[in-house]
C-alpha cells in the first residue's frame, strides 16, 4: 500500500500589476512623484517610483537598513553624500539609466533628477518605513 503525503493548502500569492497600480494612484506632491508600495511587510517591501521629465525625487536619507534602487525605464542623475553630524559631506554625482542598480546605505543623502526625455521608472526594495517616518529630508544638494 502506497502512502501518500497529506495536503497542503497554502493561501494565495497576490499577484499585483505594478504598471495599472502606477496608473491608478497620484503624486505624492511632498516626493514630486508617484511612490507605490507593491508587496512586500514591514522588513522588505517593493515599491515603484515614477519621476516626470525634469522633476527631482527631494534630498533625503534613511537611519536604517539599505535601500536597492533598479532603473526600470529612463535616465536621470543621482547625487549622493554622507550625512554626518548634521552636515551633508563629500557628494558625488553620478547617471543613471535603465537596467542599472545600485543600493543606498543608511545616512546617505540621495536625490535623482529625471534627466531622460520621458518618465522615469525605478523599482525599489526597502523597508516599508522608508515610504512613512524613516524618510529625512535635507536641504537641496547643489553639484558644484
């Protein structure tokens, strides 16, 4: 007689279709541009971030854990520094474009600039509390 293992009934995977969730929600005029969690808890979370030709995501850093950014679609650039003792310090600029990613590390500054001519795309994993009350703005980072 051949045993068969019992049945396990998992609950569903919500499946979410970045794009229309996209279409569906409005800016966020705080960040200049529309910010979508997709799934994901409290820990690690999906979110989509789309930027207008020419708008800048504000400067701003997070006190914990990474941030991991993928250019989904477009170009922009991203100016990064280190927040310490209350002072942005040693920035740098670098371009991004589609298919590149990188991650943030807590403290530091990041802000990008739609550079592209249409809309950028970024999707991004970070902890859920980096869309609510661990995001520290700073003043405007200038490139020179």
């Amino acid at each position: 007689m051949v045993r068969s293992k019992p049945l396990i009934i998992y609950s569903m995977v919500e499946i979410v279709n970045a794009e229309q969730v996209l279409e569906n929600n409005a800016e966020d005029q705080m960040m200049n541009q529309k910010v979508i969690f997709l799934t994901g808890d409290e820990q690690n979370a999906f979110f989509m971030v789309e930027l207008k030709k020419g708008r800048t995501l504000p400067a701003h850093y997070h006190k914990e854990k990474i941030e991991i950014y993928y250019i989904l679609k477009g170009k922009a650039k991203m100016l990064t520094a280190q927040f310490e003792n209350g002072k942005i310090m040693d920035h740098c600029v670098q371009n991004v474009e589609t298919g590149d990613t990188f991650s943030i590390e807590p403290y530091i500054v990041h802000q990008i600039t739609n550079t592209g001519t249409g809309v950028l795309q970024i999707l991004a994993s970070a902890p859920k509390s980096h869309s609510q009350g661990d995001r520290h703005f700073v003043p405007f980072i200038n490139e020179e």
